[in-house]
C-alpha cells in the first residue's frame, strides 16, 4: 500500500490505472477507522481493480465550536487497518494541500441539506459536499463508497453527483452496529462506559419506531412520541432532532404512508451521536 500526501503524487499514481481502463473504487474517510469504515473497503476492494481510500479531517464540515481539535486520530493504526482491508492508495493530505490559501469555492446543495443535521450544524453539508467533490476530482473513482449511519450526508452527495453530473457510482453501505445495537461511529471513542451503556437508547427508539410501523400505525406522532420517551429515559441525554421522514426528500411526514425513515440526533452527555432506520425495510 502506498501512502501518499499530495494531489500531484496521487495524480500520478493513478494515471497509468485510468489509462489501463481500471475501475478505481474510494473510501472517503476521516480516520481513527472502525468496522464500519473496514466493510465499506471491503466491499470497494471487492468491486473495483484499484482502491484508494483517504483519511482527512477535514475543517470545512465543523462548526466554530464543534470537535474538530479533539476528532480522534491514530493514523498508524489507520494505516495498518488499510493495508490489512486491501487499499492500495491511502491519501492523507493536510490541509493545505486541501485547501489552499486563496480558496473560496464551495458546493452547495439546497434543500436536502436544509433540515435535521443541516438545520443544527450550519454549513456541514457545504463543507462536506465541497471535499467529496474535491475529493472526486483528485481520484476520478468509478464507484465511491458512504457508510448508512449518515444517511443525510449520502442523500447530499447522490444529489450533489446527480446534479452536476458526476461520473461515479455512489454505493450506500449498510450501518455496521455494535452487538447492543449502537451504530458503530468513531465519536463513540469520546463514551466513558457509562454514556457508552446509554448510547444504546438511539438504536432501541428506532426499533422502537419500527414496531409502529410493523404494527401499522400512520400517525407519526405517536412514533415521535415514542421515541422521545425512550431517550428522555437515559439520563444525561439531550435530543437535537427525532424526525420520521420521507427517505427521498428528508421532509417530515404526519402520516406514516408506505416509505418512512426514521432519523435522529442525540447528545449523551456532550457527545453528539447520529442514527436512523428505514421503517419499510
Ligand atoms: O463521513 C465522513 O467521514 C466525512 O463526512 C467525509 C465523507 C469523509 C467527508 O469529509
């Protein structure tokens, strides 16, 4: 596996693969890496003849007073897990190769980044979307590769890629979850045993949410109703977001109907965990 650090090295490395007619598959990260992480290369090792994945934490998706300086890293054991998932190129800029000292272009996608994570972190999605695409124009991938538990963040990206054009295949990997259910997520490394035990309250109020739809139930304030009870349970929470939404649009449903998602934000203390589940699968 190589390890390289700049665009033009990467470029390099990748050229003669694109001229062959390769198919090079990415896994978009920002380390301190986890199963989750590992099944998406995995899955890109398996579908692709080259696969890259980067590790960059990368400023513009954090907010003024968000963890960027606390984000975990262990970038030797990261690399370890790489070479050990089969990634040939392992990208890990630093910032200013990012971003350079005159940038100011972003991407902006509009409404689907509005609501629920877009709503309580002001200009995530911008920051997110404007280093995928980056990300995209270093690599040239065929196939890119997003985890499930961020599912707003794979709908930016899908509508970012539809809109303007991309050539890549935007592949949604399952959510990978510890045994009691919590998804698996590298701020669950910020959870002292304690938040870790009461971190499982995301995942049972989707179950939870589940069981309403199972059962037939169309009012979704009474799945809201539901899983806010759940959480409020465990001390020490503090819900951002509970929503029941349409999958596609991410707008908030009053009536349950065929196709429903399940979707919330939670603070365990003062880390702040994502999770959602789709109702009809
Ligand atoms: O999901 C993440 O880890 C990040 O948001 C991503 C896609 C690597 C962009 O920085």
């Amino acid at each position: 596996m190589d390890i390289l650090t700049t665009v033009h090295d990467l470029r390099d490395r990748l050229r003669p693969h694109r001229q062959e007619g390769r198919s090079i598959g990415l896994v978009p990260t920002m380390g301190y890496l986890h199963e989750g992480h590992l099944s998406l290369m995995r899955r890109g090792r398996s579908e692709n003849d080259v696969l890259v994945a980067t590790i960059f934490v990368n400023p513009t998706q954090f907010g003024p007073n968000e963890d960027l300086d606390k984000y975990p890293r262990d970038p030797e054991g990261d690399a370890e897990k790489c070479r050990s998932a089969g990634v040939d190129i392992l990208f890990v800029p630093e910032p200013g190769e990012v971003y350079g000292p005159q940038f100011q272009t972003y991407v902006t996608v509009e409404r689907v980044s509005a609501p629920l994570c877009g709503a309580s972190r002001p200009g995530h999605f911008r920051g997110v979307a404007t280093v995928v695409l980056k990300l995209f124009n270093m690599v040239q991938p065929t196939d890119a590769y997003f985890g499930g538990k961020d599912y707003q963040q794979v709908q930016v990206i899908k509508t970012m890629a539809r809109d303007l054009n991309l050539d890549v295949r935007i592949v949604e990997c399952d959510t990978i979850r510890e045994d009691d259910g919590l998804a698996m997520s590298s701020r669950n490394a910020y959870l002292s045993p304690d938040r870790r035990r009461q971190a499982v309250c995301l995942y049972e109020a989707l179950m939870e949410a589940k069981g309403f739809f199972k059962n037939g139930a169309n009012n979704a304030e009474h799945y809201l109703a539901a899983m806010r009870t759940r959480v409020n349970a465990e001390p020490d929470t503090e819900v951002d977001y509970i929503s029941i939404v349409h999958p596609d649009t991410l707008e908030d449903l009053a009536e349950v109907g065929d196709k429903a998602l399940a979707i919330l934000a939670v603070r365990i203390g003062s880390t702040r965990l994502i999770d959602n589940m789709l109702l009809h699968e």
